[in-house]
C-alpha cells in the first residue's frame, strides 16, 4: 500500500487544509507574548508601567500579552523591543 502521507510533514498537512498561515501566526505570536511576559518578570516591571514605557493602554499591552491574538502591528511589536532593550527583526523567507 501506498501511503501519500508517508514522509510529508506537519506543515505539509496544514498548508493543504490552508491552515499554515494562520498556525504558523499563531505560534510567532504565542513566542513574542511569551517573551514579553518573561521580560516583564524578570526585570519586575508590572503591565501598567510596561504599557506607560511603550505610550499605550495596558488594554492594548494585554491584546499583546494575549497568545491567541494575532492582530498586531508592527510598530506596537517594534515599541516593545525597544523598550525591552532589544530590536525587532522580521523577514520574508
């Protein structure tokens, strides 16, 4: 038997359902909301001065705290690097 699956990845079976896109948002988002939140306790700063550092709401810093929220733009992602001393980097590949 002949299995056409056989040897094809994940990313193969939700291209082909039309889900890579949106997976593929979803677990960047779920990596920068993660990476946000352990800044955030490593340097002891609370959402509510995070949020002041980056000249927005904290409703705006949870939408960005939140893992399944993949609307974002890039200067609210860029604004919270800089904040957090780092640089954001994005590529098409």
């Amino acid at each position: 038997m002949n299995n056409p699956h056989i040897g094809s990845s994940f990313d193969d079976f939700l291209a082909e359902d039309g889900l890579l896109p949106e997976s593929q948002a979803e677990a960047m988002k779920r990596v920068i909301a993660w990476q946000i939140s352990e800044y955030l306790k490593s340097e002891g700063v609370n959402k509510s001065a995070f949020a002041r550092l980056l000249g927005t709401s904290r409703s705006q810093l949870d939408r960005l705290l939140d893992p399944a929220n993949t609307s974002l733009n890039l200067k609210t992602l860029s604004n919270a690097a800089e904040a957090m001393g780092k640089k954001l980097e994005l590529k098409l590949v």
